[in-house]
C-alpha cells in the first residue's frame, strides 16, 4: 500500500523527496549539496541549493534559507491552501501514491480467494474493525465517527445504516467501503484494496484470504 504521510512525519521528510513530488530534479549534485531551479520561480538559472545532510535549502537569489515547511509555503497558492503543511501532506501522498501504482502496474498480480462479501459489509462493522467500536455521535439513521483517514481525526465522517454509505462534511469526500478503503490506503487496484478490507475485517470476524493456486502449463511437446 502506499505510505500515509501525517503531520507528525513532516519535519523526518527528506527535502529531496519534496522536489521530486513538487516535479524538480536536482540539476548538478556535489557531496552533500543539490542544486535545483526554485520550484516557487521560474528563473533562468537554478538558483536554490538543498543540503542533504542539514535537509535545510538555500536560495541564491533572495539570500532565504529555511526547511520544508519554510520552502511549501513559498510555493502554495494562498487561495487554495491556509496550512503549509496541508500543502506537503497532499503532495508527498500523492507522489508515493503515484510511485505504488507504477509499482502495481509493472507487479503481476496472483488472483485472491476471499471468504468475504465485501460488498455486503457494513460500514459500521468496518469501522469497528477499524478501532471505532462506538460513532461519536447519532441522529437518525446517521452515525458520526472520527475520519480514520484525516490526521486530525476529527468527527467528520457521516455514515448513513440505510445506505450503507458515507460522507465527510469537511472535505465532501464520499461513497461506499471501496471508496473509504482508497481514503485510507492511497490505492486504486482493487485486489489491494479487497485485501485491505478483508485484513482490517479479520479483527472482527474469521476472514480467509488465500491465492488462488497457478494451474501448471502443458509443456510442448518437441517436434521432429
């Protein structure tokens, strides 16, 4: 699965793995320096050197030195982000979730035997063996839990038990147990995320999981 970045992870993130999300590569590298183009400009000359060692940057141009969080909120858009640390959860996440689907696609798959009708799972049994044995709150046929997939867990996520489906009212993220599944994990293959699921459900339940044996090929016979 792909790798989750919180806000407790931020100031561990290698600064070069932030270029490479934000799209820069390092133009010339010595010893423990990278030098890279400014990712908040757009100069002529790569003006902005990382020290791997330190993880701190460097700017040539405006003479600014700084860290991760100092460079992201050079770079984000005011308007769409308050938080710098908003800025880099969303593109370290989708940077490792972009690198675990190249991973996916170029991995051949074994099909899996589920002993489980995913389909059929309620989303409160799910986040019972997700750890929230109890919502936060109820009004109706809604169940409110905090978003097992937001850093802050805050109660945010409505689950209706007539639909069995859900909604965060901060983010407006919605749908059913594969589309939680992908908040959670980053991943769109579906036998990752029927995995998932059936581990996560194996808290609460007997859930068998097993490959499907590979049927052994005729070999040719030699002509003469």
């Amino acid at each position: 699965m792909a790798m989750r970045y919180t806000e407790k992870d931020i100031r561990n993130i290698p600064l070069t793995e932030f270029m490479d999300a934000l799209g820069e590569k390092p133009v010339k590298s010595f010893e423990d320096m990278k030098l890279y183009y400014a990712p908040q400009r757009d100069d002529p000359e790569p003006m902005l050197v990382v020290n791997t060692s330190t993880n701190k940057w460097y700017d040539h141009a405006t003479d600014q030195t700084g860290d991760i969080i100092d460079l992201a909120a050079l770079k984000m858009n005011p308007m769409l982000y308050m938080n710098p640390r908003d800025f880099i959860l969303k593109y370290m996440n989708e940077y490792e979730q972009g690198k675990e689907l190249s991973a996916t696609a170029r991995r051949p798959q074994q099909p899996t035997i589920i002993d489980l009708d995913i389909k059929k799972v309620k989303l409160t049994d799910f986040m019972k063996a997700l750890g929230q044995e109890h919502p936060v709150a109820a009004d109706g046929s809604l169940r409110i839990y905090k978003a097992p997939y937001d850093s802050k867990q805050e109660p945010t996520m409505v689950v209706n038990i007539d639909t069995n489906q859900w909604r965060d009212t901060k983010s407006g993220a919605y749908g059913g147990i594969y589309d939680l599944a992908y908040e959670l994990t980053g991943s769109c293959n579906m036998s990752e995320l029927n995995r998932y699921i059936a581990a996560q459900m194996s808290a609460i339940r007997k859930v068998e999981v097993r490959q499907e044996p590979e049927v052994s090929k005729p070999k040719r016979g030699m002509r003469l």
